[in-house]
C-alpha cells in the first residue's frame, strides 16, 4: 500500500500505464462530480476486487479517461469537505463501508485525486442505496445474482446466520415484520429509491434486495429478523432469544423471540425510562429535563448485540435492567478489535461474526453504519449530560452498560455549563469520574484546562462554582464515593476525606470529624452499614438514591 507521495506517483504511473480494468476508473472532472456517481463506482469497483481477490480498487479524478492524460481537478478543493465525502459514502452503502483513505497529490503540473476503496467484505457484496453494482470492461453495470451469491457463499460455512433453511417457506414470515421491513428500507434510502415500487414488490425480490436470501431459499437472518415466533423451531437447538430482566426492589422478566425487528422495539417498552431532571447552565432556575435512556442509544445496543451475537454458543442476549442503569449482554469475544478503537468514530471493521445478518441489518436501518455505532452513542449520552457507555469483555461475552443516572454531578455539570469541551476531555472525565486510570498526559492536559484536581491516583473533577456543594465538603465526598463504587470500607473514607481536607488519615482530629459526619449521615437515612461495627461496610441507603435530580444539593455536616 502506498504511503507516501513518491509511493502514490509511482502507482499511478502504474495503474495509467495498465489502464483501466474492473478495479480501476478514471474520471477527468472539473469542480463537480455526483456524489451519487461517485457511490456507483465504489461499489462496483469493491464488490469486483473482491470477485478477483484484489487488494482494492481505486477510482482517480482528474486524469481524463480517454487520452490517459493528467487534466487535474478542482473537485473540492475544500479539504475539510473532501473528507466529507467519507461519510457521505458510508451513509449509502450496505453494509455502510467508505474509502481507506483519500490522497489528494501534486501529478505532473496537475492537482489528482486518488480514491482507495477496499474489497467487498468476505461474505457481503456492497451495496449502493440498495443497489448492487459491477464492472463490465470499463462500463458499470449490475452485479448479477450469479456474483452476488459467489461472494455469499464465501462466508456459508462459517457465518451461522447465512445458512438456508429449505423447508422453512415464505409463510414462515411474520406479515408485520415485513411491512415493517420495506418501510424501514425506505428510510434507509430515503429519496433515493421509488418507495411506492419497494412496497409493491413480490416478497421474494424485496428479500433478495435486502439479502435475506441465497438462490431464493429463506436463511436463519431471515427468521431471526422477520420469522413469525413459531418460526423458532427451523433454529433448534440454537437459541434465538433476547431476555429482559427487571433487578430491583421487584424482580420482574420477559422472553423476546422472532422477528427480533419489532421484538427489539416491544423489548425497549418494557424499560422504565422516566424523566430524570438537572439545573441549567449558569444561575438560570430551569432545569433540563431528559429521559433516563435515550432510545437510539439502547437500541443500537441492542441490535448490534443481535448483529454480533455468537448463536452457536446456544444462548440469549441479556438485558439487565439495574437502578441506575441497563447491562446488554451477548455471547462471543469482541469480534475485530477492542471497543475503544471505536469510540472516536475513525475505525471501520475489516471483519464479522455474522456478516449476512449485519448486511441485512444495515439495509433494514437496524444498524445505521457499522463502525461507527458505538462513537454514536458515546456522541448521543455526552450530549445528555450523563456517562458514557463502558463495554466489559470476556472470552466469552461482551457486555455493554449505558447509564441512566449521574455518576458524579461535577462531570455532568462542565457537560452543561462547558458546552464547547472537547470531546478527548470528555472521555477522559469520563474515566476520572468513574475512578478508572488515565495516562500522564491526560492529567496534564486536564490539569491545565482546571478539569481535574486531586493527586494520582484518587483525582476528582473539578467543581464548578454555584449549583453544587463545594469540592471539600466531606459529605459531598462520601456521596459520591458510594455513588461510584456501592459499597466502601471505613479507611477508604478516612483517605478520601483526608486528601480533600489535607489532613492525614491516621489523625485523631480526622478520624472524630468522620465519626461525626457519618453519625449524623446515618441518623440523616443517607447511609447504613450493612458490615459489623468492628468492620463497618458503608452504602447509600435505599431511601437516599437519587435518580439523578441535580438540583438537590447534599447535606452539610451541620445540617
């Protein structure tokens, strides 16, 4: 791969020099160029280095494609909106994949344009807005079905999902799921397909559009997606089943079988999201008011559990609902990579667990672009002021926790009063607020922009001024030192109050002044000991959680 500008001369001398071919285009534009066009030959160009096991393909503006000359391009000449056309791309396409890169170099007196578009994944043939494009010599044409299942079946023998069952028919398919299907379709390519034509398609050719299908014949994707509950029994004894759990003062459960498309959305109805409430920025008196969860968010969780689950583990995702927060649980190791290479939106996936199903997903608008979900909704809580979603890994299990309650209200108020703070800030407050590490340079940074305060490794973020008790006052401290960790031994209080206060912990003065501050907490009903009174275990008690109302401010010790 070239990777630098003498690298990229050289390879286009090649590519003029062998001309074009079915991984190869040259476009001699001015300062326009069809977005539309563009995604065209994206697919055609990936799904054909795919077919012929080539590295890639590459569509190159500003040499003409007829004389073989550099006329160079004007085409946006905007940096920043050239990048753009990265997103742009990965909106249309299915599943949403875009350009490696874009090099933008100097050729022969002439501004060129080269386009790295990497190969079809093993398993899925890309899409344009619903649409599978190919080369014929140096046409663009239609990746015919012959193509479409030559690329499908490179993934038949391991992909679960992408297994057709014969004996499962048409009726299988539940008639709410369907409709709901080809509305979901048209969103997803909305404008850019005829939706009254998608409507009125014979059922065999939207499934085929959608690639829910091999050679006609009905796959497990199909059934999990749009099977009729009864339709379980063509997946047996693999389980196909997502599980809601209520984990609280009541203890309450509910099974979600097939078509997970509408069982996904009943399974978010059964959460309790009430409104949780928090003071404005500055001295304003109107408070903020949000739900606890934010519905996209839990269900693009949710579907990319059902994308990414491991179904021959024989096992149901898991939805814990908790007090304070929701734990998604799927079986299988993380399949490419590790969850923070995804937090900034940059990544994309080179490989799936189950790539038919995540294609299918994608056309349907289950999973809006795959790769970048989870900066998607680390975007979306930052912007409701609460913490950010943490993924636990296992060999054999991911699980995702997003909250739906403050952690520590100094982070969610530099959220509000800080609206401006760059998003590396806000991850790495993030991480401070739930006590987690961050790197030397991260504190240095946080320190200079007064972020943080406190030494390595018990820092705390800074307290703004107004709205919330001050940093040092030791009941303030507590709260949120229970807050984060449940459950907190008696020297974890006495070392949290003695670096806020500046006092040692071994102390006697120290050791009286938090006697009496947790008598008064505990005769208050803020806190119990559920330890002995030789090893007292401290907690918030029942009657003092709070669902996130920041305009209530903590006790003082003096009442």
């Amino acid at each position: 791969m070239a990777t630098n500008t003498r690298d990229l001369k050289e390879l286009l001398d090649k590519l003029i020099a062998t001309w074009e071919n079915e991984v190869v285009e040259f476009k001699g534009v001015g300062d326009t160029y069809s977005t539309d066009k563009i995604g065209r030959y994206f697919s055609a160009l990936a799904n054909e280095a795919n077919l012929s096991n080539a590295a890639g393909g590459w569509l190159v503006l500003g040499v003409h494609d007829k004389s073989r000359e550099a006329i160079g391009t004007d085409f946006r000449m905007d940096p920043e909106r050239l990048n753009g056309l990265k997103h742009q791309i990965a909106e249309g396409t299915g599943p949403a994949i875009t350009f490696r890169d874009i090099h933008v170099l100097e050729y022969r007196g002439h501004r060129v344009i080269m386009l790295d578009i990497p190969p079809a994944p093993r398993g899925i043939p890309v899409a344009w807005h619903g649409h599978f494009y190919a080369r014929d010599g140096e046409s663009l044409t239609s990746l015919n079905l012959s193509e479409q299942d030559r690329i499908r079946q490179q993934t038949i023998s391991f992909d679960w999902t992408a297994v057709t069952v014969p004996e499962a028919e048409l009726t299988q398919l539940d008639d709410d799921a369907v409709l709901a299907a080809r509305k979901a379709f048209n969103q997803r390519h909305l404008g850019r397909v005829d939706a009254e034509a998608v409507m009125s398609w014979p059922v065999e050719v939207f499934l085929d559009k959608v690639g829910l299908t091999v050679n006609g014949v009905l796959t497990r994707a199909a059934l999990l997606l749009l099977g009729k509950p009864s339709s379980l029994g063509y997946l047996t004894p693999h389980m196909a089943q997502m599980t809601w759990k209520l984990i609280d003062k009541e203890l309450a459960y509910e099974h979600f079988g097939p078509p997970f498309l509408l069982t996904s959305t009943e399974l978010f109805g059964k959460i309790r999201n009430f409104q949780i409430r928090m003071l404005g920025p500055g001295d304003s008196l109107v408070k903020i008011a949000i739900n606890k969860y934010d519905r996209d968010v839990v269900l693009e969780g949710l579907h990319n559990a059902i994308a990414h689950q491991d179904y021959t583990k024989n096992a149901r995702i898991l939805v814990e609902e908790y007090p304070d927060r929701l734990v998604i649980e799927s079986m299988g190791s993380f399949f490419d990579g590790k969850p923070e290479d995804y937090v900034e939106g940059h990544a994309t996936p080179r490989s799936y667990r189950s790539p038919f199903l995540a294609q299918a997903m994608s056309q349907l608008n289950m999973i809006d672009t795959l790769g970048i979900g989870i900066h998607q909704m680390v975007e979306r809580q930052a912007k409701r002021y609460l913490p950010l979603p943490d993924y636990q890994l296992t060999n054999n299990s991911v699980k995702l926790t997003i909250y739906g309650s403050v952690v520590d209200p100094a982070y969610t108020r530099h959220l509000i009063e800080e609206t401006d703070l760059p998003f590396d800030d806000i991850l790495s407050l993030d991480r401070v607020q739930k006590d987690l590490p961050i790197s030397e340079a991260e504190v240095k940074r946080l320190r200079r922009r007064g972020l943080v305060e406190g030494r390595r490794p018990h820092l705390r973020v800074t307290v703004l001024p107004g709205g919330e008790p001050a940093a040092d006052d030791p009941v303030n401290m507590i709260v949120s030192l229970l807050k984060r960790f449940g459950e907190v031994t008696r020297n974890r209080i006495d070392e949290l109050v003695a670096e806020g206060l500046g006092e040692s912990p071994s102390s006697e003065t120290l050791k009286k002044k938090v006697n009496a501050i947790l008598t008064k907490m505990k005769r208050d009903h803020l806190i119990e000991n559920v330890g002995t009174r030789a090893e007292p275990l401290w907690r918030l008690s029942s009657s003092s959680k709070e669902t996130g109302d920041l305009s209530k401010g903590t006790p003082s010790p003096s009442g």
